[in-house]
C-alpha cells in the first residue's frame, strides 16, 4: 500500500521508497530491468534514487517503504491524444469519420455549453485517466471557454498532469459549435495566460485549431502567433485522418501541395506540435513534419474503429519523427494505453512491434514527442516521479505465476492481454491519485447517468 503523503510535496528532506519489479524503457529496445529493485521520490514529488531496494533502504534508512514485492513498477503512461468531451461517447458506432462526428461528438459537445456539465464530465474523465494509470495527456476539450477553465481547475484540484487547450472551430460545424474568430483567440490568449505553467509546469496550455477543415485560414494563422509568442506551449490540431477528409481538405485549399502544407503554410509546424492520426502522408510530407521537428501522435485504436487506414508506423520511424501513442477517446473506444499499444501491433500487417517497443512509445516515445523527456517517460533519477504500479495477475487468463517469468514474458502478456484492471497505483510527481482498494474513481462516475450526450 502507498505510504502517508500528507506532506509529501511539502519538504525537500522527505523521501519515500517504494519496492517492486522496475521496467523502465531507455529507447525501443532497451529498458532497465531490475527485480527487487526500489525508486525514492523527495519532498518535492521527484526520483531521487533508483536501484536495489536494499540499496536504496541503506541509503534512506529513516525513509518509509511500500515494497510491492514482485508487482511491477512502470513509468506513467502518456496518452498523446484524446478529447474530454467525448468520454460519455465511446462506443458509439460510427463508420465514417465525419458522418461520426455529426451523428455523436458534436451534440455531445454542445453540452459542454453548461459549465457544471463540464465540471461533471471533467471529474469522471481526469479519475478515468488514473484509472488507467494514464499520468499524462494531450486533452482536446470543446470551443466553450468556461468549460475549458473548469477543466484545468479539475486538473489542478486533482493532481492530473496535462497538455490542453480550448478547441478552434469557425466554419463547417453546427451554429452553436462555431465561435467567433476574433473572440475565441482573444478568450484562448485569456486561457493560456492563466493556465500555461501552472503547478510548476504540471498544467501546459495547447492551441487547438480543430483541423483545416473546421478552422478558417485566419483562425489558424492567429493560433499560430500566439502558439510562437509563448514559448513552452503546444499546437495541437488532427492530419490526415481519413481519405474523405483529405479529399475535402485538397478541395478547400487547392493551392495547397498537401493537408501538411496547408498546416506549414498556416505556421502550424515545429517544436510542440502534435499531429493525431497522420495515416494519408506522401513522402515529402513526412520529410517536412521530421525537419521541422513536428510530433506525431499515433492513434491506431481510433483508426480501428473508424477504418480510418493504417499508419505508415516504419517509414514515419525510419525518417526520424517524433511519435507516440494516444487513445483518441471517443473514436478509441478505450482509455487503456496497454490495449492501444496492442492495437498498434496489430495494425502493422508487416511488421512486428516488440512488447518492449510498445511500451516506449506509451511512455519515453510520448514523452520525446511532447518534448518533456527531460522530466518524464522514464524511472531516471531526478525526472518527476509519475509512476505506474502493475499487477498482471488481476487480469484473467494471464499465468498465475507470470511475474515469475522472464520480462520478455511479462511484457509480452501486459502489452497484449493488459487493460485498466492491472492498475493498482497511479502517482503523478510522487502523488497518489489512484489505488485500487481505494474506491477512489467512484465518485464521479456515480453521478453521471449515462444519457446520450
């Protein structure tokens, strides 16, 4: 069980240590592989030592212990892509991505014009995502300013760590979705201002032009300028999705050489732009997203679901982008990173996608492409401590005994047979906003009624 952290982010001169199996990826390869192994996190909710417990237990002998035995300890999982609003959806049969859009997501987004429905959603939402020891993501809300301040205040109340932003949208959406261009970038200028950089840099802002086709050229030209003149924040916006949105795109901006280049000619690309989806990209396109150093997030539940197309997994590594993973909620329809990095081994008809290199994409991979490697993705000393406490034996038809096993074993049952029920602990910079005997994620979801939007 977790130790008493009233006053853990407190005092630089308290340390906790916490026990178990330390699986942490070092590249796609690589990981570190300790059993019986130990991290201390300080006062201030980060990795002061990593090793041997016993090692670690000498080193900090006033230190108390949680030793989880032979459960695994796992870096948080970052989820690169997903919208709030559209929990309350998943599972909503869909077949085409904008036909999906009209029939579900937007008047599930229209609620989000009541901020207490904000508060509601942005509750159960932010204990989801402990849930599913998801410590970190790239959260789209709706085009509703107060509903996107309510959201960041959950955030901070909660101890959730994210990327987020109001969405853009001023053209090709129902009425009451479209905002005015003037008055939505002066109300996202408001947005940033107050949230980017809160809690230490646990709160990041992201500009959200929704895609080409719902934003005007103006629109996002102004969200690039702000996105450049406030250095640390993110652009966040979907490419290439689905061919029949590539088709309208090409037709909306014909002087346009590709949906890439109506973002780069917009000054959408660079450092801290994430790219959901990204599936339809010719050659030059993914040349240009790799130059400007551009991110990718890969989304392959999503694109299961809506046959969206496979993502070009290889070439888009081979030519050097940033990438990882998101569960695109709703079109995903599951929060669980284990169950989306299964699917982005399936998604690859010819290639295999090791177990190891799996969870580097949902972890150190997410992290180099939101460009906070420095801080998180990795069980590192003096990276933050968002960390993970796995136990595969809570999922039926995985070995009684496979903590015993070889890690190639374990990994290769927690990335192909795992989901929300191997989390026991969740820790965001050493605090715990999950643990399973807890009760801890009822809350919220005993209040929502499950109606359709």
């Amino acid at each position: 069980m977790p130790v008493d952290q009233k006053n853990h982010n407190g005092s630089d001169n308290s340390f906790y240590i916490y026990g178990g199996h330390l699986l942490s990826p070092e590249s796609p390869s690589k990981y570190l592989d300790l059993r019986q192994g130990a991290i201390v996190v300080d006062g201030r909710g980060k990795i002061a030592g990593v090793g041997p417990l016993e090692a670690m237990r000498k080193r900090y002998p006033n230190a108390p212990v949680s030793d989880f035995g032979d459960r695994l300890i796992l870096p948080g999982l970052i989820d690169l892509h997903i919208h709030l609003p559209q929990f309350t959806q998943i599972g909503k049969s869909g077949q085409t991505l904008l036909g999906w859009l009209e029939k579900y997501i937007f008047p599930a987004e229209m609620r989000f014009s009541d901020p207490e429905h904000a508060r509601r959603i942005a509750h159960w939402f932010f204990e989801e995502l402990a849930r599913n020891g998801t410590t970190f993501a790239a959260v789209f809300t709706t085009l509703h300013w107060q509903s996107t301040d309510v959201a960041f205040q959950v955030a901070k109340e909660m101890g959730s760590r994210v990327i987020m932003g109001k969405v853009l949208m001023d053209r090709n959406a129902p009425p009451s979705l479209q905002d005015d261009t003037d008055d939505s970038i002066a109300r996202t200028l408001q947005l940033c201002e107050k949230w980017h950089g809160q809690e230490d840099g646990r709160l990041l802002y992201s500009f959200i032009p929704r895609f080409a086709i719902t934003s005007t050229e103006k629109q996002m030209h102004e969200a690039a300028k702000l996105w450049h003149a406030h250095p640390g924040t993110y652009m966040h916006t979907h490419l290439a999705e689905s061919l029949e949105e590539c088709v309208v795109v090409q037709k909306m901006y014909p002087q346009s050489r590709s949906y890439t280049d109506v973002y780069e000619r917009m000054g959408m690309l660079g450092e801290r732009s994430i790219y959901a989806h990204s599936i339809h990209l010719n050659d030059e396109d993914i040349k240009r997203l790799a130059q400007t150093n551009s991110s990718i997030a890969h989304c392959p539940s999503s694109n299961f679901f809506l046959k969206s197309g496979s993502f070009q997994y290889k070439r888009v590594e081979n030519a050097g982008v940033r990438f990882g993973l998101g569960s695109d909620v709703a079109a995903g329809p599951y929060m669980s990173l284990f169950e989306v990095m299964r699917d982005a081994n399936y998604m690859q008809g010819d290639d295999w996608l090791s177990p190891a290199e799996c969870l580097y994409r949902a972890t150190l991979g997410g992290a180099q492409a939101a460009f906070l490697d420095d801080k998180l993705g990795s069980l590192t000393e003096g990276k933050e401590a968002d960390f993970i406490v796995v136990n595969p034996n809570r999922k039926s038809g995985i070995a009684a005994n496979i903590l015993k096993q070889s890690t190639e074993e374990i990994l290769s049952s927690i990335v192909f047979m795992g989901d929300d029920r191997l989390i026991e602990a969740t820790f965001v910079r050493g605090r715990c906003l999950f643990e399973l005997e807890s009760g801890l994620v009822t809350r919220a979801a005993q209040t929502y009624t499950g109606t359709h939007n």
